[in-house]
C-alpha cells in the first residue's frame, strides 16, 4: 500500500522526528524513500545586475540541501530502504504538494513544528497547508524541544506496538480500517478499536428526564458496543489482534488521552465523518487530535462516502 514515501526535511532537529517512524514503516514495506528539502533562499532583490549574487545563494543552498539530505538518508540505506534525495527550490508547501503529486507518493510522513531561521521553514504552517492540500494519507509526528533524539527513540525496540483507530460508526471514519490494518500487519501491531458515546445533554431536567436520559445513554453505549463487536470479529478474523472499547465523554480528549496511557501507539483517523447523536464529528476531532496529541498520527483523507 506504501510503495512511495515523502520526507520533507527543514535540516532542524525537530523536524528529523519523523525519521525513526518512517524509517521503520519503509522497512516494513519495502518501499522506496524519497527525502526533499526546499531551499527559500533569502535575497529580495532580483533585480539582473544582482543575478549572480542570487546564483551564488541558490547553488550555495542546494549544496547544503544535498550535503544534508545525503547525511540522513546514508542509516536508510544501511537498513537496505532504497533512498534518494531531492533539493527544491521556492515555497515549501507549494513544491512539497506539487511534487508528491507528481511523483505519484502514497504517503507523507513529517514533523508539524520546525525550527524558524535563516532559509528554513516556519515548519508548523507548512506541515499544515500541505495536509490541506494532498490527497493521500500522511504521516505526522508532534516533537517538541524536549522529544528523544533519534538515537534515543532508535534504541526502542519495538518503535511502536499498537494502532489506536477511532470509528464513529460511519463508512467514512471506516475508511481509516484498511490503513490501520496495513499498519499492524505490516508493523505487528495490537489494534485497539474506539468509539466515544457524547452523554446527552438534557434539555429538560426532572425526575422522568432522569430516566429518560439515562435509558437513551444504555442504548446508545449498546449500539456502540455491538459495532465495535461487529468490525473487531472481521479484524479477527483476517488474523489481526484486536481490542474494543467504548467511552463516554469528548471525543478528542478520550482518543489523546487512551494513546499517550498505551504508550508506544499510533493513532490512525480519518478527517471527516457523519456527524448524528452519539457519533464523532470527525473532521473538527481530527483537527483537535491532531492539535494535542503527542503520539504519531496516521492521518487519512476520508472520501465522501455514497
């Protein structure tokens, strides 16, 4: 399913977060990497009798592109991952999208925060735009200043053990299913199915309104329940490992806070899904998953569904 991986590199620390994680999905899949860096260079006169001043800054900023990018592919290609590089010049999102359109990728992978400085990028805006604009799915990963280095992660063995899938009950949020089941084959990882039951707001309170209410809440943790019960026997029986569980509450928070309790989890979701009571919302969930989770994020463009 991931033949074709795209890892735009800002030559931050920060932003070769990504790197051990993409590393280790390459390796599963046997795909080819494709490392980019887009060079911005910083010269604002353009004017013809400055042209071999901006040739200079240009050649200068593709050398240090590929002298970088060389440096981080060279442990790829000690795992046996085939590995090229790419220097690109303008803006970032803008060669980023073209050419994984291009190139025909099926997955991005990249950190959403980067360093800002001279030639670099404001990595958190880029990271943004471009999963706004691409249509295949990516992979993001949230460093911070204080996130283990790449040796340290490296030195996890496994790097991640389990897939955390989201699902609101509709064909949409489901279309995240086939991805994470690519994950945990490929990667040996326990998928753990979630469904978030919202607690109705009452909108009358009194001593029937009680009743009513909580009666309404057990039907639709049951409903969850069976669902959940539904998609886990199919997981199962295509030989994946698979647990279900139902929560009450706020999508968001429940699906951040059960990844960062299993530690060493990813969490694979779609970013649009049928909205109905009980259900998650899930383009504005994604978004806010995506805000403050600190777990790898497999993010999926949902299609609209028939």
């Amino acid at each position: 399913m991931y033949q074709r991986i795209l890892i735009p590199l800002d030559g931050s620390l920060l932003s070769e977060a990504v790197l051990p994680y993409a590393e280790a999905l390459a390796a599963a899949s046997k795909a080819q990497v494709t490392m980019v860096y887009v060079g911005e260079p910083d010269v604002e006169e353009r004017s013809p009798k400055h042209q071999v001043f901006l040739d200079q800054v240009t050649q200068q900023v593709v050398a240090y592109g590929k002298s970088y990018l060389r440096q981080q592919a060279r442990r790829f290609e000690q795992k046996g991952i085939q590995t090229k590089v790419e220097v690109l010049l303008g803006r970032a999102a803008d060669e980023i999208t073209e050419y994984a359109q291009k190139e025909g990728v099926d997955l991005v992978a990249m950190a959403t925060h980067g360093r800002t400085g001279l030639a670099r990028w404001r990595y958190g805006s880029v990271a943004n735009e471009v999963r706004n604009r691409l249509p295949m799915p990516l992979l993001l990963i949230h460093p911070t200043e204080e996130h283990p280095s790449e040796a340290a992660m490296a030195a996890r063995e496994p790097l991640l053990l389990r897939v955390v899938v989201p699902l609101d009950g509709s064909e949409v949020a489901e279309q995240a299913l086939p991805h994470a089941k690519e994950l945990a084959s490929r990667m040996d990882l326990e998928m753990h199915l979630l469904r978030i039951v919202s607690r109705p707001a009452p909108a009358y309170v009194g001593p029937e309104a009680v009743e009513y209410y909580y009666d309404l809440e057990t039907e639709l943790v049951k409903v969850a329940t069976e669902y959940l019960q539904g998609v886990q026997k199919s997981l199962e029986a295509a030989g994946m490992r698979v647990t279900a569980r139902v929560f009450h509450g706020y999508p968001a928070e429940n699906i951040v806070d059960f990844a960062k309790a299993l530690d060493q989890s990813i969490i694979c979701l779609t970013t649009h899904g049928r909205t109905g009571l009980g259900r998650v919302i899930m383009g504005s969930v994604a978004e806010k998953v995506l805000h403050d989770a600190t777990e790898p994020i497999f993010l999926v463009r949902a299609q609209a569904s028939s």
